[in-house]
C-alpha cells in the first residue's frame, strides 16, 4: 500500500461491546480537545456512531489509549493501530510488535488515529464507517489531507490491501489467523 486517501475508506467496525447514545459531542469534535489527553474523558471502549452529511453515511469512533508510538515518536492523523497484548483497549501502532497481540483478542481490530498524539495519551479514533467530513465531529484534518502510507508507519504486514476486482480492495488484519477484513476502499491505492 503506497498511499490512500481516508476519505476512501469505509472501515469495518469488529471492536467489541455495545454502540453508546451519543450523549454530547466531544469539545472540538472527535479530533479536537478531548483526543490527545493524559487523563481520560471517557470509559476506555466507549464507541458511538455519527451521521455524516458531507460523506453521505455513518461513521463510527472508539475511545482508546495510544500506548507506544513505533515510528517517529509522533502517532500522526491517519495512522492504522491495533490493540497491545496486555488490554483490548490499549493500541499502538504495531500489533504485532509484542507476542500475543492477536492471540488474545479477535482479528480485525483496526482504528485510525483523529489526531496527531505522543505514546500514553487517550483519545478518539475512526473505527468504523465512512470518514466523518462534516466540521462538527471535529476529522476535516483526517479527511482532508490523510492518507494512509507505509512511510507514515504502517508496519509492513500488519495491514495489507487486496484486489477484489480491479478498482475497490479490501483491506485485511494479516497479523491473525483467518485474514479478517478491516475495511473496504473506494479506490485504489496510488
């Protein structure tokens, strides 16, 4: 996978646990002030869905704990995680970096960074749906310039990219078992 727009993504929700009634719109939206906090705002797991007009669809966020950032030291917007071995709750940017990551939990956990953050830092990812566009939920920076790119950290061979049928892909978890698929694309890779 060399680069492809979030916006051309649909992510495959497979995160465990009830959708919440979304009770308040996060300060600043999902990407906004309460993303990027050491003291969390929220029950860890907590996921609610959201309507998006701009995208024309339902787009789905999870609240988590980024524990470890492999790459530059900075989780930057539209970074692909995975959870640790040790909580569900709990990811970082190379599933498989520690033994058991996905011997433990399911295949097919995936969530998209909203913001740029440091390691042991709390906040909201995209876990499922369309890429929220509409400024209220607080994404147009991972909707407008995100991409997700090897060279960004996407650890070669946690996330691969399959061709289904010569325009749209799949995109699997390839750190499981069974290849369970995370999210479908609109569009090729470039």
């Amino acid at each position: 996978m060399t680069s492809l727009a979030c916006t051309d993504l649909i992510l495959i929700d497979n995160w465990p646990g009830p959708l919440k009634e979304l009770t308040h719109i996060p300060r600043a939206g999902f990407g906004g002030e309460e993303t990027g906090v050491t003291v969390p705002t929220t029950i860890l797991g907590s996921r609610v869905s959201v309507y998006d007009v701009t995208a024309e669809g339902w787009s789905t966020f999870i609240y988590l704990k980024n524990v470890e950032v492999v790459t530059s030291g900075t989780l930057v917007i539209g970074q692909l995680l995975g959870p640790e071995t040790t909580y569900l709750y709990r990811v970082n940017q190379d599933p498989d970096s520690t033994a058991g990551s996905y011997i433990t939990y399911p295949d097919g956990l995936c969530a998209i960074a909203t913001k740029a953050m440091i390691a042991n830092q709390y906040g909201w990812f995209w876990c499922g749906g369309v890429c929220a566009q509409d400024a209220k939920w607080g994404c147009t920076a991972l909707a407008a310039t995100s991409v997700l790119t090897d060279s960004s950290g996407v650890a070669t061979g946690d996330y691969a990219l399959k061709l289904v049928d010569g325009t749209a892909s799949l995109m699997f978890d390839t750190c499981g078992s069974d290849l369970r698929p995370v999210a479908y694309s609109l569009a090729d890779d470039a």
